[in-house]
C-alpha cells in the first residue's frame, strides 16, 4: 500500500518521454533477468520445447501475410520475412 | 601325438587369424553411418490468395482505389548429402511465383484501358546452402536469389552463421544480405517528357539497393518457455521513391513523388513460447521499429494455438502495429511547394492497424487424408483493417511432403 501511495503520484510527474524510458528499462530488466535465470534443460526433458508450435521463427503459412504488411506499413525487418529483394510492391 | 595337436592349434590358430580384428581394419557401429547420397528431406508447398480495398491510392496522390488481388505461391525443396567429413549439407532451392492485379497501376495511364503493371507476374528463384556440424549445431551457408517483374530487378546474395552453445539451450544467429535491384523508372502520363499516347513510357532505370544484417539470441529459458531477441539494422540507397505516385502541391501542381535516397532502418523484435498445461500455447511477438524517414512503429502479436490432440491444432492470432508517420507524408493537395520531399503514399502515414483470423493445423501420423507423404498441412485466415479505411483479407494454404 505504501507502494502505491507514493509511486502513483510520482507518475504524474513524469514526462511521456520519461515515461518511455523507465518502461525499456524495466523491459531490459525483465529480459536480462529471464535469461540469467535460466536453468540447464536437458535433451530429454524438451519434448514441450520441441513441440512444433513452439518454434521461434513465423510459421510457413505467414510468409505471405508479412509480405503483405511489409508493403501496407511502413515498418518491416526482424519478423523473418522479407527484408529487400524484390518489389511486389503494389 | 604331439606334433598333431600342435599342428590342430596352429591350424586353429590360423583359422582365428583370419577372423581377426585389426586395428585398420575396425567395424564401424552401423548406427553413425551415414550415406553420402543426396537426400530428399522435405518440400513445402504455400499457396496465398490476399484481396484489399481503400480509397488512398498513392498512384492518383492519396485519393482513389486501392482495390488489388495478388496470388502468390512458392515451393521449396529442401535435400541433404553428407560430405567426407561427416558434415551435412542442406541445399534449400525455392520458387516464387505472385500474380497480382491492381487497379490504382491502371490510373500511372487513364487512357489505357489496362496498363502493363495493373497486372503483373513476379517470379523469385533463391538457392541456399548450409554446411552444418550436428555434433556441436554450428553452421555456416550462402544464399543466392534473384527476382523479376515488369519494371523490377534484383540480385541478391547472403551468409547465414550459426552458433550453439555446448548444452544446446542457446543458440546465436548472424545473417547478412545485399539485393542489388534495378528499377525501370515510369512516370504518370502527364509529367512525361515525351507525353501523349505512345509517347516514353519511362525516363530509364535506376538501381535501389538494400544491405542488412541480423543478429539473434535464443535462449532455452526452462522446459516449458523460450525466447528470442533478433536486431535487423539494414540501409537501401538508390531511387527509393516510386516514381508513379502522384503528389498534389497546395497550389494545385501535381508532381512525381520524391523521397530521399537513403534510408536507414532498425527494428529490434522479442519472440517468446510458451507451453501452457499440456494443451495450449502462447506464442507472442513484439517489434520496436524506427527509421531514417521518421517512422516509429511498435507491433505486438500473440497466437495460442490449442492443441485438441497430437496431431490436430486451432491457433487463433492477433496483431496490432500502431505507426508514427514519415515526415514527408502529406495527404491530397496539402504540400507545400517548398518540400524538397513529398509523398502521399499512406502506407508512410501515421496509422495503427488490427489483424485477427485463425488457422488449423494437421499433422497425423499416418499422413494428412491418409497420404503418408503429406506429413503436415495448414490452412490460415485474416481479416486486416488499418485506420485509414483500408480492408483486406488473406487465405493461405500450407503443405509439407516428406
């Protein structure tokens, strides 16, 4: 409760750009935590990991999806598909 | 008697002898052998039908249809040898084929009935070899790929590099590529230098051409999740703008659109699994995205495929991408005639959009529709709306044969 009391107020004093920076951090914070914290799998207790749906790559059937959002938006790269080559761009 | 036993035990003897094994001479266990014949590994059939429609056309300077069909299909062959050194090598040839239609190409000429780019086929051959070790899982390849359309080339070429960890939980990618394109420049009929029917239809071409690297991270974090952290930095110079889009000026001018001849991108995106109870899946992915030109995008996706039995899955998505746009967006007739840099193109706009469909998954054992080489098929949906008034909808069919 204490917490709140006083952090809740703290935000509003806070710029939108501050706001923005304090929430990479946490983020960084969090990831830099999961993966030190990672504990050793063994080969043989990955039969969920090895599970097909839980490859880290976009799946076969949105090769054509990310095209598609490549050329309706003005972000791409980082997603696994397309990142120059090419037009297609109509 | 004696010399009878002896000459029975040298007899024996010999007998043993040429049963012997010799240093030279070892039996290999049959289970690490591996053939060098060329070997089918897998071939991957994906098959796409995507129709849109808006009414922001940047061929007409951000008013008019947006209507396009586009019916892409690839196939891709994957085939393994081993070499002398035991090391596998995986050949990855793939074919591309999209045939779209768009009605806004019609409007680069309104006097032709259907201009040679309102339709058009694009084909994308690549060939990719990797050479990997699978005692540790490191690997290294090349790719090579080419594309054509009507008024569009390019080259390319790439190194993949694999590194992994001696427990096999983290694994480090590195990729770079170049595209070497070459854009066959058209303007709309009226600011052509030879204007009128049959005049010039282009003022030559110019090359666009694209460098990116990538670097990734993943990471086993426990039995049940994994992540990944991939940064994409990439430049393109050359003609970056497309030359048929239209831009109105506040004082009624109309001009080609111009856009810098650098760009500089960086996007830096997380993937993370994770297995949930023994039937769900939460596969999420987020992008940071920012650019040269002054784009600032930021994606989320989340599917959760449900798995209803081993060899069966529903997995429905969502994605939401929200866009801070180009500095040199402007909408119809509202640039000024000092902008050295125009464009009303509203895929560079300051827009968000949502993405929501669902897909199923077979894979049985004894092959899908009881093919035995159809190990996996995948049939997928999306409805896509953007805040600029722009639907459309996307199909795609996958099959994997083995």
């Amino acid at each position: 409760m204490i917490t709140i009391k006083y952090i809740v107020p703290i935000t509003f004093l806070l710029t939108d750009n501050m706001k923005k920076k304090i929430c990479g951090l946490a983020v960084f914070v969090a990831l830099s935590s999961a993966f030190t914290a990672c504990s050793s799998v063994k080969a043989y207790q990955k039969n969920k990991l090895n599970d097909s749906e839980m490859e880290l790559t976009a799946r076969k059937s949105q090769k054509f999806e990310q095209s598609f959002e490549l050329y309706r938006e003005g972000a791409s790269g980082a997603n696994g598909g397309k990142s120059g080559g090419g037009c297609g761009c109509n | 008697m004696k010399k009878i036993s002896l000459a029975a035990i040298a007899f024996y003897m010999s007998i043993l002898s040429t049963f012997a094994q010799t240093p030279e001479r070892t039996v290999s266990d049959s289970s690490a052998y591996q053939s060098r014949k060329l070997k089918l590994e897998e071939v991957n059939f994906v098959s796409s039908h995507y129709r849109q429609d808006g009414n922001n056309s940047a061929v007409t300077g951000g008013i008019g249809t947006e209507k396009l069909t586009d019916f892409a299909n690839s196939i891709d062959l994957h085939v393994s040898k081993y070499g002398l050194s035991g090391r596998k090598n995986t050949f990855n040839f793939e074919l591309g084929i999209d045939t779209y239609t768009s009605a806004s190409s019609d409007k680069i000429d309104p006097t032709t009935i259907s201009s040679a780019s309102s339709s058009d086929i694009r084909i994308y051959p690549s060939l990719n070899w990797t050479r990997e070790d699978e005692k540790t899982g490191n690997s290294f390849g090349f790719t090579g790929s080419y594309s054509t359309e009507y008024d569009y080339q390019s080259v390319g070429a790439g190194i993949n590099l694999t590194r992994l960890s001696k427990d096999k939980n983290r694994q480090f990618d590195f990729k770079a590529q170049a595209f070497l394109d070459t854009w066959k420049v058209i303007l709309p009929i009226e600011l052509r230098s030879v204007g009128g029917r049959g005049g010039e239809k282009s003022s030559g071409s110019s090359p666009r051409n694209s460098f990116s690297t990538s670097f990734s991270i993943s990471q086993v974090i426990n039995q049940r999740l994994q992540a990944l952290i991939i940064v994409e930095p990439s430049y393109q110079h050359g003609l970056l703008a497309t030359k048929y889009q239209r831009d109105y000026f506040t004082d009624g001018t109309v001009r080609a659109e111009n856009l810098p001849g650098d760009r500089y991108k960086l996007p830096i995106a997380l993937r993370l699994n994770y297995f949930m109870g023994d039937q769900f899946i939460l596969r999420s992915f987020y992008r940071f995205y920012t650019d040269s030109w002054g784009i600032r995008a930021h994606t989320a996706e989340l599917e959760v495929p449900i798995k209803l039995s081993s060899f069966f899955s529903v997995s429905p998505f969502y994605r939401y991408n929200k866009q801070d746009g180009t500095r040199y967006f402007a909408p119809y007739g509202k640039h000024s005639t000092a902008e050295t840099y125009y464009t009303s193109d509203y895929d560079l706009s300051s827009l968000h959009s949502n993405f929501i469909g669902a897909g199923i998954r077979l894979s049985p054992p004894n092959g899908v529709l009881g093919v035995q080489r159809i190990s996996d098929m995948e049939l997928r949906y999306g409805h896509y709306s953007r805040s600029t008034d722009l639907t459309s909808d996307a199909i795609t069919l996958a099959v994997k044969f083995k």
